[in-house]
C-alpha cells in the first residue's frame, strides 16, 4: 500500500518556510542533465528516500520549471515518495528553443512525449524502485496522457491536475477556435510564414498582479511564486507560439480520440473555477474512458487552475482525494485491457 500524504499548511508562513525548509531541501536534490534525441538539453531533478519502495514522477505544466514544486514534493518525501521531476524542454532550466527566450514555442508537440519517456526510461526506471507514481499537471498532463498511451512504463496510476485536455476559449465554442486555429496555423505553413511568433494577445513574462491572475487564490502563494520567477530570471516564460497552440490543439484531440484505449488507473483532480483549460474538455476525456478502468474523478470548489498552489483547504481536499484513490487503488487490478 502507498503511504499517505499530507498538505504542508504554509499558506501563512510560506516566506519563512522556503528559507527554513524549502531551498534547504532543494539543495540536497540531485540535479543533472540529458541530452535528447535531437540534441535538447534537457534538465532534472530527483530526490531519493531510502528504501526505494515508491517513487512518484512530476510531469509539469507549460512555463513552469521544477523549483516551484518544492512545497509539494517536500510533502511526498515526508510521505515516504522518492521524487523525480524533468523541465520540459523550451522551460525551466531545460535549453530554450529561440532567440526569444520567454516565447513558448515547440516544433511538434510529440518531442515533449519522447524527451519524458527517455527521463523516465533513463533516470527513473534504474532507481529500482519497486512501484511508480505519476502526477501531472496542465500540459504536463497532455504530455503524461499520451506517453501512457504511446509507451511501455513503470507506472501502477496517474493523477492529472487540472489536465490540458482542451483549451478555455470563453464564449467562443471550443470546436470553433480549434478549427479556426488549426486552419489558419495551416495557412501559414502553406504561406510560409513564421510560425515562431506570439499567438495574438500572448507576450514576453509579465508579472501580473494578484488580483489579476487566473492561477491561485492563495496570496501567500502567489506572492512567493512571484519570488521565484525573480530569483531564477532565466526560468521566466512568456506566452504561446503559433506553433505551440497548433501542435498542442492536435495533441489534444488525438488525447480525446484515444480516450477509450487508456488503461493505467486514474484520478483527475478539476479546478472548478479554472479559465486557463476546459472543465468540458476534461468531462469528455473523462466519461469516454473504459468503463471496468478504476478512475475517480474529483471536482474541487473554488479552485483555480494551479491546484497545488491554492489555498490550504483547497489543497488538503486534494490530498484527501489521492488518499482515498491510492488506498482504493491496493485492491484493483492495476489497469484493464481496453481493448477487450
């Protein structure tokens, strides 16, 4: 059985916690490198608890980089997890992909996918630990799904936070903008044009106000996020590419249509009040799953987008919510044959 775990309550103290716990703890991670397959140095970190039972792999979200997951993996690792997180490449401390630095770009969303399978084959697997934890969140969940579904893996289950499944488009119908995206982002390759630019309304790393932000309802939390991207400059990411938008709307789909075919255990944590990705999308990933999969699906009120940096009730009803999942989870085969 995995062992349980606990929210940190820091929403207060969070300041004084990261220099008294925190970065202390981060400096006794092991940190090193990859080269990928295209040559993309790729950047990870790991932290291992002895003996290596459970391990837990972090699959992060867009402009995110590893260091921000200290609070969270620092609750695994009391729990008993050995933790393991990459920087996706053109993010964090991996190798940027442009001049621009803080533009988000990628040349094909399936680069993502390899570059984890090769962390996860490389320096996850040949710890030996005897099971593995995936956790993902936003598009570290669009690129943890369709590894699941593409590779052979360690993984017994798999918690998707806030899973970028589909975009929020606000008033205008997803199907629309997807297909307007997509067609337009087709035009420009026919054309030639430069698809490495800013998607429209998208900029270089802007720290916006807390009242502004669509990401967390927790001040202290934002506030010591803020002081992050201040402390690690080179970490900062601004906005999407159309390349970006147009490789994750076609990775997405191909997530919706291969929904019926996954068969690793799931929990999906939803942010109600998330404008950052589709609830509805994930509701359609969610319901086309196999029916004999063991999933749970928990919708937290008053959450937005970044779960793991809400507010303390907000974070203890997700733990709860992967407590139960991962004791339930002891007594169920661990995945089915979707296609049988």
């Amino acid at each position: 059985m995995m062992p349980s775990i606990t929210a940190n309550l820091l929403d207060i103290e969070l300041s004084s916690q990261w220099q008294q716990q925190l970065l202390p703890l981060w400096q006794h991670f092991v940190h090193g490198d990859l080269q990928s397959s295209d040559q993309t140095r790729l950047s990870y970190s790991y932290y291992l608890v002895k003996p290596a039972r459970q391990a837990v792999v972090f699959s992060t979200g867009r402009v995110e980089m590893a260091i921000k997951y200290l609070e969270l993996m620092q609750e695994f690792i009391t729990a008993g997890y050995s933790v393991f997180i990459l920087d996706h490449r053109g993010q964090g401390q991996s190798a940027r992909l442009h001049h621009d630095p803080h533009l988000g770009y990628v040349a094909d969303f399936q680069h993502y996918v390899s570059d984890f399978e090769q962390f996860v084959s490389e320096i996850v697997e040949p710890s030996g630990h005897q099971q593995h934890l995936l956790l993902a969140h936003s598009m570290g969940a669009a690129i943890a799904c369709r590894y699941l579904q593409q590779h052979q893996h360690p993984f017994v289950a798999a918690i998707f936070g806030s899973p970028m499944f589909g975009i929020n488009t606000g008033k205008v119908p997803a199907a629309l903008a997807n297909r307007l995206v997509a067609g337009y982002g087709w035009l420009r390759d026919k054309l030639q044009w430069n698809n490495q630019q800013y998607f429209p309304g998208q900029t270089a790393y802007l720290e916006k106000p807390f009242a502004d932000n669509l990401l967390t309802a927790s001040h202290a939390r934002y506030c010591w996020l803020c002081q992050l991207y201040q402390q690690y400059p080179d970490n900062q990411l601004g906005g999407v590419s159309w390349a970006w938008l147009t490789q994750a709307i076609r990775a997405m789909a191909s997530i919706q249509q291969q929904a019926t075919q996954f068969n690793v255990p799931v929990l999906m944590l939803q942010a109600a009040d998330d404008q950052i990705v589709s609830n509805s999308a994930q509701d359609s990933w969610f319901a086309r799953l196999p029916t004999p999969l063991y999933k749970q699906q928990t919708i937290l009120p008053g959450a937005k987008h970044e779960i793991w940096m809400e507010q303390d009730a907000i974070r203890q009803q997700a733990f709860a919510a992967i407590n139960h999942f991962l004791a339930e989870l002891k007594s169920t085969p661990p995945s089915v044959d979707a296609s049988a």
